[in-house]
C-alpha cells in the first residue's frame, strides 16, 4: 500500500522526515517534489505489486515541468484483467 503526503506553504523539508516514516508503507521507491518559493511539497512511497517498472516512479513531472502530481491508483486484478 502506498503513502502520499503534501504540504502547501508549509515546511518543505519536513516531507523528506515524513517520507522515511512512511517507508512501511511501500519500500520499492520513493520520491519527493520540492519547491520552496511556492512552498509546495509533495512526496509518495512506493509499494509495487502489479507495474514494477520505473515508470511507476511519482510524483510524476509533465514535460513542460508546470505539473506535478502524486497519486495512489485503486486497481484490483479482476480489473486489469
């Protein structure tokens, strides 16, 4: 089960604290967008069970580096197949 956490115009790196904590949560990948002028924060702690790829890594950048989202997917298998 994966962990997502937020802060806006709060303390950016206490995200980076709260991420480690969440660990139990989902230890194959983790990943943190900071951006301390807008103090917004995002972070997200990965367990991979179904997509084990990289391309699961969050929080997840477009192109153009004006989005950033972090997200939990609520699949089962019966679904996917």
């Amino acid at each position: 089960m994966c962990g997502i956490i937020g802060t806006y115009r709060g303390n950016t790196e206490i995200i980076k604290d709260v991420i480690s904590l969440l660990r139990h949560r989902g230890p194959d990948d983790n990943g943190v967008f900071l951006d301390s002028s807008s103090g917004i924060a995002l972070g997200h702690q990965r367990l991979s069970i179904i997509d084990t790829s990289p391309l699961g890594h969050q929080p997840m950048i477009s192109n153009d580096g004006q989005v950033v989202i972090v997200f939990k997917p609520q699949r089962s298998i019966k679904e996917i197949n």
